[in-house]
C-alpha cells in the first residue's frame, strides 16, 4: 500500500517546484548532515500582508535549522509576500486555486505529507485550518497544531460545520486572544483543554516615537497646528472605517482642524471613497492605499482609531501603542486584552460613532492625558507583548507537544538552546481552557 501511494505521489509532481510542486524527498542529510532533521509544515490560506503571516514569518526566522527543516505550503491564495520566506531559506510550496477548488491541491497534498513524513504540521486560516487538519490526520502525521485568529461572526454554516468537524483533530488550538478561545470553544468545536492562547506580539524597538514625525506631516500636507487621526487594516467590513468616517463628520463641525488618513487596501475601497465625498469630507480624509512604511505614518498620526466590529489581535493596535500613540478601539476581544481603558487608551461601544467621535476629542482637548496614555501604552507592549515572548511561546508549546512522543527523536531547543534528554521544554504564557477556569503556565501571566 505504501509503495503504491509513494508511486501516485510521484506521478502527481510537477516540473515547477517554486510555484506549485513538491520538491523531491530530501532530509537535510546529505555527507555533511549527519542525523536527518526532522520536518515541520506550515500550512496557509496566502501570503499577503496580515497578522497570520507576520506570526508565521516570526517563528521562522526564531526555529533552529539544525533541529528541524520547515516549509511552507500555500493553499491557492496570493503571495505577494513570498520573499519574506525565501529569503529566510524557507521552501515555499504554492497549490494554485484551480488545484484546490477541483480536488487535485487537497490529493497533491496528502501524497506530499506522505512522502515527506513530517513530524509537525501547524495550520494558520480557514481552509489551511480545515485540509491541514484532516489531511495531516490521514497521512499519520504526529503533532497537529492548528489556530483562531479572530472571532469569525461572518463564517457561512457550512464554515462552522467544517470547523467542528475538523477541530478535534488537532492537538492544539492557538487562539489570539481569551475571547477568540471562547468564540472558538463556542461556536468553532475547540476543546477547552486543547485550547492555548498566544497572543500576538510585536518588537518595539523597531517604532521610534516622534522620528521623523515633522517630514512625513510635510509630505502628507499636514501642519502642526492639525490634528491628525490615523488608522491601519485592510478595507472590509471587519475594520469598520465608515464608523470613523462618520465620527470625523462630527468632529469637524466643531474642530475644523481635525484631519484623518486610512492606510490599507481591500474591496471597500471605491465605497469608502464615495462616502468621503458624500460626508464633504473629501479635503480632509485621504485613503493613503497599501504601504510598507507604517513606522513612519504612525509618527505623523495625533490618535490611532481602531473601529473594528470584531477581532483577533491586532497588530496595527499594538505597532501604534509601541509608537506610544494614545489610541481608541472598540470594545470587542483582542482590543480588550490589550487596551487597559482610562490607562492606555479608550474603548468604545463598536459602532457608537457619537462614543468614537468624543474620545478621539478627548485625546485632541487634552494633549497631555493624550501623551501619558501613549507612553503608558508603549510600556504595556514592551512589558507583555513582545515579538520574543510570542515566538517562544510557539516553539515551546511546539516542544512540549514533540517531547510527548520520544519516538520522534527532538534532543534540542527548536530556538537553539541544548536540551537535556527528559528536560521539560520551556513554556511561557500560554493559557489553556475557558476564562473562568483557565490554566495558566510559565513565566508570565496573558494580559486581560
């Protein structure tokens, strides 16, 4: 039976193994390599720009080489970040969408595990989620992690159906943050005691408050005497940009010098950009499109707003408290965990445009309060968000896993530190089941 699945497997190759084939079997042990490396795969939707991929690309650059051999495989969505991976010499296996939709991406796939034998699989996003999930289970594979990136209130119910069908499978979900988990236990089929939370995090010291804060107002054709609102995240209906559309409407009635950009791309933006010249707002509100310099643009920012209708943890949120800005979010999930109200920025009612409108002039009537809630803040990121506490909270709970199957061979740290035989790997902030039970584990408690 296994030669004959090997036999398909190889039938089922294709020529180009930079875009969407798999590579000829190799373990990394060649006249120089000594002990084959175990392999880990990373499964995702799509390589564009969002917080999943930040994370993926975090745990990357942090894995040990010489512990395993990693690759990654796209599930038919854009990659327009690929080079993020390559350049970390981390093979990236594209399965382009006409594969997937007709059947031949989830077969490729299966043949793939089978002939590569890895000995982890994690899972990041919805279909990768799914076909990860069932696959790696069909294909023996050993340790399936799998994760919830936000609490998903517009899945379709045959989404949630697959979820709970699939989410057993896993030997651990990773959610963003307590209320993901919840909405995960919930409504999604995690199990309680399968269920860890890992929130995001971020390095600080890459955002330097107020560098270069003078230049990019100049080039944005904003003074020091306005000021300015600014906000981060792709156009869809999740960020809620129309609610801070029509708070600003408010503003400007009584502080013509209120000013606003929107950074990000997505399918909403012809219908934000209708509702900017509907609102009169067409001189004072700018949709900046896709960028890659948002260090900068959040030294020109007076506020971030952060309107979300839902979330999971968001990255833009914490790169705008590391650059010590005062910000205002919305009251749901991940933005609880990580803005203290009254201490490190506002939250309001999600939709409240009159709620959103008032604190944001709070910040602008009183720029002292505004200044102490950003340095307040950026010590809140620094302190409990960071981008190493994250990652070595990943390749821990990734140890602790292996270390449960002897058999598999791990003898060192996946972040590169030896590890005695038997030594229990190190866990750090993970939290395990529901909020009111939680088991809490390791060097630091998760922030709520």
């Amino acid at each position: 039976m296994r030669s004959s699945l090997e036999m398909h497997a190889k039938n089922l190759r294709v020529a180009d193994t930079r875009t969407n084939s798999d590579p000829p079997s190799s373990n990394g042990c060649g006249a120089n390599a000594g002990r084959a490396r175990p392999r880990f795969l990373f499964a995702i939707d799509n390589l564009r720009h969002g917080g999943a991929q930040k994370v993926l690309r975090a745990v990357l650059a942090r894995l040990d080489r010489e512990a395993v051999e990693p690759a990654i495989w796209c599930l038919g969505g854009t990659s327009d970040i690929e080079r993020w991976y390559t350049e970390l010499d981390v093979e990236v296996i594209r399965y382009p969408l006409w594969q997937m939709r007709c059947g031949i991406g989830p077969i490729r796939m299966l043949f793939g595990m089978l002939r590569r034998r890895p000995v982890l699989v994690q899972t990041f996003l919805f279909h990768a989620d799914v076909l990860g999930r069932a696959l790696s289970r069909l294909a023996g594979v050993p340790v399936v992690v799998s994760s919830v990136r936000a609490t998903n209130v517009r899945k379709k119910g045959w989404q949630f159906l697959l979820d709970r069908m699939t989410a057993g499978l896993a030997d651990r979900i990773i959610a963003v943050s307590s209320a993901t988990r919840d909405f995960a236990v919930a409504h999604e089929g995690a199990r309680p005691e399968k269920t860890v939370v890992i929130p995001n995090g971020i390095d600080a010291e890459a955002f330097e408050p107020g560098r270069e804060r003078e230049a990019v107002r100049a080039e944005l054709g904003y003074g020091e005497e306005e000021f300015v609102v600014g906000t981060i995240g792709r156009l869809t209906e999740q960020k809620g940009h129309v609610h801070l559309l029509e708070a600003v409407a408010r503003l400007v009635k009584s502080r013509p010098e209120v000013r606003a950009f929107i950074v990000g791309y997505g399918p909403l933006e012809s219908a934000l950009q209708m509702r900017i010249e509907a609102l009169g707002l067409g001189e004072r509100v700018r949709l900046l499109g896709y960028r890659t310099d948002v260090a900068r643009l959040l030294a020109a920012m007076d506020v971030f707003a952060l309107p979300s209708l839902w979330e999971g943890m968001s990255n833009a949120l914490l790169e705008a408290m590391a650059m010590a800005l005062p910000v205002v979010a919305t009251r749901v999930d991940g933005n609880v965990d990580l803005v203290k109200n009254g201490e490190t920025g506002i939250l309001v009612d999600r939709g409240d445009e009159v709620a959103l409108a008032d604190a944001i002039a709070t910040f602008a009537d009183d720029p002292v309060r505004a200044r102490k809630m950003g340095r307040a803040g950026r010590e809140r990121v620094e302190r409990e968000f960071s981008l190493d506490r994250t990652t070595e909270a990943y390749l821990g709970l990734y140890e602790e896993l292996l270390s449960e199957k002897p058999r598999l061979g791990l003898t060192r740290s996946l972040s590169g530190v030896p590890r005695r035989r038997g030594e229990p790997p190190s866990m750090h902030y993970l939290q395990r089941g529901r909020r009111g039970d939680a088991e809490t584990r390791g060097r630091g408690d998760l922030a709520t």
